[in-house]
C-alpha cells in the first residue's frame, strides 16, 4: 500500500516478511506469491525487521520503537486429566497415557481453508463425564469443534 521498508526470507519456512511505511507488517507465502497474513500498527510506520537466529522471534523497528513477536504458537493445545494428555498436533487430536508412555493419534479435526499462519487450536477443554472434547480457534473470527 506504500513504500515497502524492510523484507527478509524467514530462515524456516517458505515465506517471506515484509514491512512498510503504511503501517503493516505482512507474511507472504514464498512458493504461491500470495500475502497470508497482515499485522498492522495504527500511529507507527515500520521501518526494519530482525529474526533471531536460533529462536522463533522476529523484532520490527517503527517509529516510537520496536516490537518483538512470534509468528506461530509453539505450544499445541493441551489438558491433562488423570494420568493421560490430550494435545493437538497437526490435523489431530492426540492421546499420551504418562503411566505407560503410550502416544496415539485419536481422531482427526477439520482444518478451516484459511491462509492464516495460526490455523491450530488455541485451546482444548475436556469433559471426562461426557469424554467430549472443545477445540477453540481464532480463525474466522473465532471458531470451535
């Protein structure tokens, strides 16, 4: 939307940040050449943008200073209830039993079609009466399973 400022390959991934006097900071998708996401800052142009080289941190300078953000969670959804773990991991819900070290993939979940970066679960609830599950997403403007 106005003059781009600072872009870099991210070291991990196929995509590409960029920042920009129009107040944004944007993900763009290296291989499809499309924007994913976009983060803006109301009152500050950005102007520089850092990754660091072991974490998953990446710092934008703009006018009044600077932020220091994460792309994507790093920690999945989880509770623990008894002896087991329940965790998402890609597509599915998961099952660790601590007493016996079993880990087994329990049932998938839909994946909305977003191009977000942030597509997992933010939060998983468990009912052990009813052995339901709640999965709870900022996609769409929020969103459950």
């Amino acid at each position: 939307m106005n003059n781009v400022s600072c872009v870099m390959f991210h070291a991990k991934q196929d995509i590409i940040v960029s920042n920009s006097e129009d107040k944004s900071i944007r993900i763009w998708d290296a291989t499809k050449r499309t924007g994913i996401q976009t983060f803006r800052r109301e009152h500050d142009r950005f102007w520089i943008l850092a990754a660091h080289p072991e974490m998953n941190l990446l710092a934008a300078g703009h006018d009044s200073g600077m932020i220091v953000f994460k792309l994507e969670r790093e920690r999945p959804a989880f509770v623990v209830s008894g002896d087991s773990l329940y965790y998402t991991k890609d597509r599915f819900l998961c099952f660790y039993e601590f007493s016996t070290q079993r880990d087994v993939q329990v049932l998938p979940f839909r994946r909305p079609g977003s191009l977000s970066l942030n597509q997992s679960p933010k939060t998983l609830s468990y009912s052990p009466a009813d052995n339901a599950f709640l999965l709870c997403s900022d996609v769409d403007g929020g969103s459950y399973e």
